[in-house]
C-alpha cells in the first residue's frame, strides 16, 4: 500500500510539472529558458535512480536537514517527500521532453493560427486549442510509465526501507518463493494492460477524431 500511494504521488508530481515545464520550453523555443528545461530534461534521464536517490538524502536530509532520511510508517507526510521527489524526477525529464516536442508540432498546425488570427491571448490558446491534441504522446508513455512507477523501485524501496512490491519480489526470487514472484508478475502484467486500455479510451475522449469500432 505505501510502494502504492508513494509511486501515485510521484505520478501526479511528474504529470505536473512536466506538463507545464514542457509547455513553457515549447512556448519560448530557442531562448535561454527552454535550453535551460531541456538540459535539467537531459540530465533528469541520464542520471539513474540509484545515484539520484542517495545525493537528495544528503543535500535535503543530512546537509540541510529539511526532511528526514528514512521511511516511517507514522512520519507524517515529510516522510512521502524524498522517496515521491526521487521518483518523480526522471518522468518528470521524459514527460518535459514528450511535451515540448509535442507542442511544438500543435503550434505550427492551422487552426492554432486561426485561433490567434480571431484575437485569443496565448494562455487561452494554449489552453483549450493546443493543450488537448499535445497530450497524445503524453498519454501513450503515461500507460507502461503509470505500471512501472506503482509498483515501486527496488532501488526507492531498499534507500528509504519502504516496504512494497520491488522488496517483495526480489525477496521471493530469493528464497525461491515462485508462488510470490508468479502472482506479482500477473499482477504487474494485469496492471499494464488496465493501464493501457484506460489510454486508448482516454484517447477518444482527448481527440474527437478518435473513434472505436
């Protein structure tokens, strides 16, 4: 339940920021501000979970001591913070990326021009024209990457001793409990397809265009 409702957190976070990050470098294509996101992008991909995880605990735990290191199941919210931001911080890089590419290419399309050449301001455009047709590619990484991320990482689990699904996997291929590692496989199998079958109707709802047979 914790490896859960941390991995949906860090989704909600990623989506967030990622989204308005990728808008804002679309929307100033070429300037210091969109080099600045795409270069915190590029390096938010590069650098694994496992080396990110261990320099937050020491800058945000042990220098600053802003929050606390380790996981406690009667912390409070603090304690949700490092293991959500740890998480967040790469699909928050690839959703940044999907966006601003994403974006880029709605901007250019005629009905955006049509839009502005009818006197609505950028934030309206953006908004209720180009935000929806731009969240295509989004929602196509969100299915696996939503899967992926709630089952935890066992690298996020083991750093910040949280009890969930990685722990339990690795720990049953272990000790050889085939029963644990089968019934967490068909349970992540399970969630992949929900998840992607949630995209493709979501699809339809986003895109007009879309239509099911």
């Amino acid at each position: 339940p914790y490896s859960l409702r941390i991995g949906a957190s860090a989704m909600a976070l990623a989506l967030l920021v990622g989204v308005g990050a990728g808008t804002i470098a679309a929307l100033r294509q070429g300037t210091l501000l969109d080099r600045v996101v795409m270069g915190f992008s590029m390096i938010g991909i590069s650098i694994p979970v496992l080396v990110v995880a261990p320099v937050l605990v020491l800058l945000l735990a042990v220098k600053l001591h802003w929050l606390p290191a380790g996981w406690s199941e009667t912390g409070g919210v603090r304690h949700y913070l490092l293991p959500v931001i740890t998480l967040a911080l790469p699909q928050i890089a690839y959703i940044a990326r999907l966006t601003r590419a994403s974006m880029i290419d709605v901007l250019s399309r005629d009905f955006i021009r049509t839009a502005y050449a009818q006197g609505l301001g950028t934030a309206t455009v953006v908004r209720v024209h180009a935000l929806k047709p731009a969240m295509l590619p989004v929602l196509s990484y969100m299915g696996p990457a939503i899967a992926a991320i709630l089952t935890g990482s066992v690298v996020v689990e083991e750093i910040f001793g949280i009890p969930g699904l990685g722990q339990f996997f690795i720990g049953g291929a272990l000790n050889r409990d085939y029963t644990l590692v089968l019934g967490i496989v068909v349970f992540y199998a399970t969630l992949i397809i929900a998840l992607n079958l949630l995209v493709d109707i979501l699809y339809g709802v986003i895109d007009p265009r879309v239509r099911y047979r």
